[in-house]
C-alpha cells in the first residue's frame, strides 16, 4: 500500500499502542523540486499495531498486517494530490508528434496593414473595416527544442509554482504575482519587474469559475484569434500608466495599492529614449489545472519571422477605456509552434513587446534583438478528445525594466 502522512489520514494518527514498528511512506515527489503541489515532500511515519499484528508463533519474525481499511483512505487521497493526466494513448501522440495541421484565426487580406490605427477595430462590441479569415497552419511541436526571448519572443520553463487559489483576486495579485515577477526576473535578469494586470481563462461549467463570476470578477475563454497584447502606442501608454495609482487606472486595480507602482520620472527614463534603457511587456501564461492542457492549447508564432507588413493595429473601444492591439494578417513564412500537454508547474513566458527589438527600435541604443513580439493564439488541436476537459489557465502581464 501507498501511504500518506499522519497529517493527512487520521486513521492513520490513530492507530498507536503498537509493539512492532514500520516505516510507511508517501509517494515522493521529483528530488529537484521543493515543493509538491504547494506542500513539502511527506515525511516517513513510524507505525506500529498490536490490535491489528498476530503475535508471531515461537521461531517466527513479528509480521504486522496493516488493515485495508486504513488504508483505502490513504489512497484515495494521494490520487487526489497527485496532478492527473490524460491518457498514456494520447499522451504518447502528443509527445512524439513532431507537428500538426491546425486552424488559426487572422485578419483576411481586405483588411488594411498598418503600424498605426487607421480605423480597423471594435467599437462597443461591432466590428469596424475588420474581417477574419481561418488558415491551416503547421504548428511544431516545441517541447525538446531551444527557443530564447530575444530571438523567438517566447520560451517554455519548468516553474513549480506555489499552489494559491488561482481563482480568488486576492491570492493571484498578492502570491501569484510575486511569483511571476521572480520568474521573468530569473529568466531575463532584469533590474524589476512590476506585475499589474491578469486573465482568467475558464468555462462557466467549472465551479471555481461560476463563483469567481459570482463576486463580480471576469473569467474569459481562450483568445482564438492570432494577436499580441499592445501596439507601439498603447505599449508606451502602459508604462505611463504605472504612474498613477491602481485604483485610478481605466480599469482600476485597488488590491495592488493607492501608491503608483513606478514614479513618472522612472517612466520618463525609459520611454523617451534618451538613455537608451531597455523594457518590455511580458506575459506568464500557466495552465491552472492539475490536469494537463488538451483542449484549446497555445500557439506561438516565432517572432522573427513576422513581417512588418503582416500587422493590423487593431482597436478595442468601449464606454470607459480603448486599448489597442497588433493582429495580423496570414503568411507562408510564418512558423509556428505549440507546447502539447503543458503541465501547471510549467510556463510560458510570451513578449508583447520589446523596445530593443531591431524594428521598432528607437535612438540611441547600444543593442537590438532580432524579435519584437510573438504573435500567439489559442487554437483546437485535430488530436482532441470529444470529452476533454475545458483548459484553464492565466496571463499575467509585467512590466520589465534593465
């Protein structure tokens, strides 16, 4: 039998008195991580049974028999610990399918490329000089290759994340976040990293959604339409954003303060270009299930093999706020990968924008990298099971600052 802690079967704690003692452990997780979903790696539990152990007859070694009724217990809650997966079948076609045919979402050809808004958009929900068009693309498998942010504008990392409610407001902007900036902090060896704004992506069929709902906070699906968060404009808009305090932000932000996050002189520093400092807007997308992604996976477009003109500025306008975002076109040239089965204790951490990136690059600066941004999208996958769950997952969107 596989046993848990004391702590976790009271059974278990209960069972004293005992003349002979064994050692019962729990499944243990990976040596390489330090936590196991949010909890430390169970210690060995000392055991003993006289009710329960026939005394051995003379010659004989003390032979303790553990009841099933302790034990069932014990298993049901290790496999509820345990981060469940989707079948070996399935999992074995993912893994060594090196690519697949998928679906993607662009802006059709009609519509106007340009690096300024010219009028293509959203105005209270009604599409404006916009129209899509669906494209079958190859999308790679990205698992056992190499990608970097500069080159790529994404990357894929291992990351055991501290188990929080990842659908409580609370614990995402005051654990979560933290979390987040100490990774891209890690990867990009950035001198800050200032977290302030997340998604959450559900379906209304899962109960932490409809409560999350509920309190009056959004729960989105999957963005399936090929895009990146920011254009030039409302990239620099953003920074000068974290100048004014959350809670006076078109979208306000109360529970990370009534402080501005960066003083406007900082923001001055690095957006008008006299000193050269480099920033970036980054994402950390994690999928929030201990079930692996089957439905609605992410695709990502190698940011160096976009165009200039494959860009849309696309504009999102309501009552309170507008926003505007880079969609893009369909090209040949385009490649594209995917991360197939992505687990919660990995991540992606995705570039919207780069103000080193050689394109858009302004003067002076002493260096550029090749990408600017990674296009990304969610797409359906032709590999998925009918009653594969729904994904659930979360962007957190960062400020980076060299």
């Amino acid at each position: 039998w596989v046993l848990g802690s004391r702590n976790s079967c009271p059974l278990l704690a209960a069972k004293g008195k005992m003349q002979a003692t064994v050692s019962l452990f729990s499944h243990s997780p990976p040596a390489q991580s330090a936590t196991w979903l949010g909890h430390s790696p169970p210690k060995p539990l000392a055991l003993s049974a006289r009710h329960h152990a026939p005394r051995a007859r003379d010659g004989d070694s003390l032979r303790m028999v553990l009841p099933i009724a302790a034990a069932i217990p014990c298993m049901f809650l290790q496999r509820r610990q345990q981060p469940r997966r989707c079948s070996r079948a399935f999992r074995k076609a993912l893994v060594q399918e090196d690519s697949l045919q998928g679906t993607l979402t662009f802006q059709a050809d009609s519509v106007e490329r340009s690096l300024k808004h010219v009028g293509v958009g959203c105005i209270d929900g009604e599409h404006v000089k916009s129209e899509y068009v669906k494209k079958t693309v190859t999308i790679k498998n990205g698992r056992d290759r190499s990608f970097s942010l500069d080159k790529h504008g994404f990357i894929f990392v291992q990351d055991v994340p501290e188990i929080v409610d990842f659908y409580n407001e609370m614990d995402i902007c005051k654990k979560y976040y933290p979390a987040c900036c100490k990774l891209v902090q890690q990867v990009t060896g950035a001198a800050k990293v200032i977290a302030f704004y997340h998604t959450v992506r559900s379906h209304e069929s899962i109960a932490a959604a409809r409560k999350r709902i509920k309190m009056g906070f959004p729960v989105e699906g999957p963005a399936s339409c090929v895009h990146v968060d920011y254009s030039s404009a409302c990239a620099a808009r953003q920074v000068r954003l974290l100048a004014k305090p959350p809670h006076q932000w078109p979208d306000p932000r109360p529970l990370l303060g009534f402080k501005p996050l960066i003083d406007s002189a900082e923001a001055d520093e690095y957006l008008l270009g006299s000193t050269g400092k480099r920033w970036a807007i980054m994402n950390c997308w994690r999928n929030l299930s201990p079930e692996p992604v089957q439905r609605s996976p992410v695709a990502l477009c190698d940011g160096s093999s976009t165009r200039l003109d494959d860009i849309v500025t696309f504009k999102v306008q309501n009552r309170s706020h507008s926003k505007e975002y880079y969609f893009s076109g369909y090209s040949e040239d385009h490649d594209w990968y995917y991360f197939p089965q992505a687990q919660r204790d990995e991540a992606i951490i995705v570039k919207n924008w780069d103000s080193a990136g050689e394109a858009f690059a302004r003067e002076p600066r002493e260096e550029t990298v090749p990408t600017t941004f990674a296009f990304h999208t969610a797409f359906d996958a032709p590999n998925t099971p009918g009653d594969a769950p729904y994904r659930e997952s979360m962007e957190v969107r960062m400020v980076v600052f060299w």
